[in-house]
C-alpha cells in the first residue's frame, strides 16, 4: 500500500510537470508500481532504460540550439 502512496505522489509530480491534472498522475503513478512489481528485473532494467532514453530525447528535444553572437563593428 505504501508502494502505491510514493507512487501516486511521484505521478501527481510528474503531471505537474507535463500539465496533466494531478488526478491523471496520480493514477498514472499508481498503476506504474503494480506494474514494475509484476516484471521481472530484467524488464524493470529495460523501463529504466527506456524512460532515461525518452527523457534525454525529451530534453533535447525542448531545448533550443544555442547561437553564436554577432561579431561587433569595432569603432577606432
């Protein structure tokens, strides 16, 4: 019980973090630790990788390329 109470938490954080209502997080996180507690470890190494690989592709994704600064005219 207290698996899906951390888990419910860590889901209403997650949807704060994504604009979700804190009620859809919360199930989210809920169901996500029934779920990792039925798979094998292997499987819960393959969701740990494949969340650490979307979250990488996320935050490249939303971050902007960075420029260069014009060189100045200098005034002699």
């Amino acid at each position: 019980m207290l698996g899906k109470i951390f888990g419910a938490a860590a889901g209403q954080s997650f949807a704060d973090r994504f604009n979700l209502s804190g009620g859809q997080g919360a199930l989210l996180g809920a169901g996500t630790v029934s779920i990792l507690r039925r798979l094998s470890p292997l499987g819960i190494l393959a969701a740990a990788a494949g969340g650490y690989a979307a979250k990488r592709y996320y935050d490249k994704k939303n971050t902007a390329p960075k420029k260069a600064p014009k060189p100045t005219k200098r005034a002699d």
